[in-house]
C-alpha cells in the first residue's frame, strides 16, 4: 500500500516496491490501472500499463483518458486480460 512508501501516486515508489517485493525487473511487470495516477506512476516506473475502465467509477469515454495518459491498451471486463497480455507478450 502507499503507506509502504515514501511517496504515493503518481510517483513510481509504490510500483517500484512492488517489483522489488516480487524479484521482478521493472520492465517484465505489466500494472493494471484505473487512474491517470497510477498510469503516469507505472510509467514512470518503466513499467508497460493496461488500463481498466470496468468499474463503477468510469464514464463514456474514460478509455481514451486512460490511453492519452500513456496506457498500452484499454479494457473493461477483466475476462479480456489473459488474451491483452498475451497480445503484449507478442510483441
């Protein structure tokens, strides 16, 4: 949680932590966002972000919010993301 770090989002600490916590080399991790926050944090961080506008709090068009801030890819059912991280896993 942002309580595990310095500094909350949009600074990359918080995904940062949770690559170090995992072993896991920033640029192999793949974060799942619904916040421009969190996508300019993920990003900094030099991670890949997919961008999540399933919930409740997303309004028309929030996809293309999400992508102007720097997510790969949008998307608003989590029964999509096995077959987005295998389109990025392509690449």
């Amino acid at each position: 949680s942002a309580a595990q770090v310095k500094r909350g989002k949009p600074a990359p600490d918080l995904f940062l932590f949770a690559a170090e916590q995992m072993r896991a080399s920033p640029e192999r991790c793949i974060v799942i966002e619904d916040s421009v926050p969190g996508i300019t944090g993920a990003l900094a961080a030099g991670m890949t972000v997919l961008g999540f506008n399933g919930g409740s709090h997303c309004r028309p068009g929030y996809a293309e919010t999400l992508r102007a801030a720097g997510a790969a890819l949008t998307f608003d059912d989590m029964r999509q993301l096995p077959g987005l991280i295998g389109q990025i896993g392509a690449n």
